[in-house]
C-alpha cells in the first residue's frame, strides 16, 4: 500500500519524529487547544500555486549558506496569508491561517479522527500532477492544504495520524 494512498487505521507506517511532536505541542499551545495531546502538525499552503512559487522559495532557501534564513524569514513574512497550520490531536484535526513564526490564527476547519478524514496525493490526476500534488490534504468537507514535495514527511505524518480513531 503507498502511503499517498494511507486512510487508516492500522499499524503506523511512519513514526512521528521528535522533533514534529514537540512543534505540534508549542502550534496546540499557541492556539489554546487545552486538554489534547498533540501528534503531529504540517505547515502548507492554502493553493497550489502559492505552494508551488512561496514552498519551492522558502525550501530552497533553507540549503543557501548565510543569507538562506534570511530569505527564508522575508518569504514567511511576505507569504504569511497564503499560509495554513495542520495540527492532529489525539482527538482533532484542525486547520488555522498562519501568522508570521508560526503562530495560529482564525481556525478555519475542524474534525474528528478517524478513518476517511483525509486523503493524502491525487490519484486520479496525470502522473505529473500527483508528483507535484503529492503533498496535497483533502479532508471530508472538502478543505485542502498543499505541503511542498521537498519535505513531504509531514504531511504523510497528518494523513497518518489524523485517520487513526481518536486516542492512538
């Protein structure tokens, strides 16, 4: 089974690394989300093409000796609107606007965990497009977030995490 395809639940193929559950705990605290465990949490954009023009920017930027932060912090700044926080619980999945460093802002859609919630990748599109859609987020009402294809992991960390039950 690909993990672009992964709709749960079942054993976890990815563990979440420390690193993402200790950024999930400081975005929960952040948006005053009490009384949750935090799990995992993926930072996306709210299109493809913002994805595309400010994650590619942004991704790169990070591998560019000294002024690559800098360029990285201008584009955050800059890029702050188009940007959306996904954060699982052990009982949510929420999605929020994004502030600039990272901090929650109007929450913009919230379910449950469980099977179905989201579906990671577009499969029925050209093989192209699932390439560069492959960091795609579809939950059940129809809401999607768009990760960059650089550093994927974390939106495989949400697909997985937000379509166990409620608890694991």
């Amino acid at each position: 089974m690909s993990s672009e395809q992964y709709e749960g639940p079942g054993p976890r193929q990815y563990a979440v690394r420390s690193y993402n559950q200790r950024m999930a705990r400081r975005v929960a605290r952040r948006a005053h989300v009490d009384g949750e465990g935090a799990a995992a949490v993926a930072f996306t954009f709210n299109n493809l093409a913002t994805m595309t023009v400010f994650g590619m920017v942004e991704d790169t930027a990070r591998f560019v000796p000294v002024i690559g932060p800098l360029v990285d912090l201008a584009f955050s700044i800059v890029g702050f609107y188009f940007h959306r926080i996904v954060l699982v619980t052990d009982q949510k999945v929420y999605v929020f606007r994004d502030w600039p460093l990272h901090y929650p802002g109007k929450l913009l859609m919230t379910h449950g965990r469980g099977p179905g919630v989201v579906q990671l990748g577009a499969p029925a599109a050209s093989s192209f497009m699932r390439f560069i859609r492959r960091g795609q987020l579809t939950f059940r009402d129809g809401t999607t977030v768009y990760h960059t294809v650089i550093f994927i992991r974390r939106a495989r960390y949400i697909a997985q995490e937000a379509n166990l039950p409620a608890g694991h």
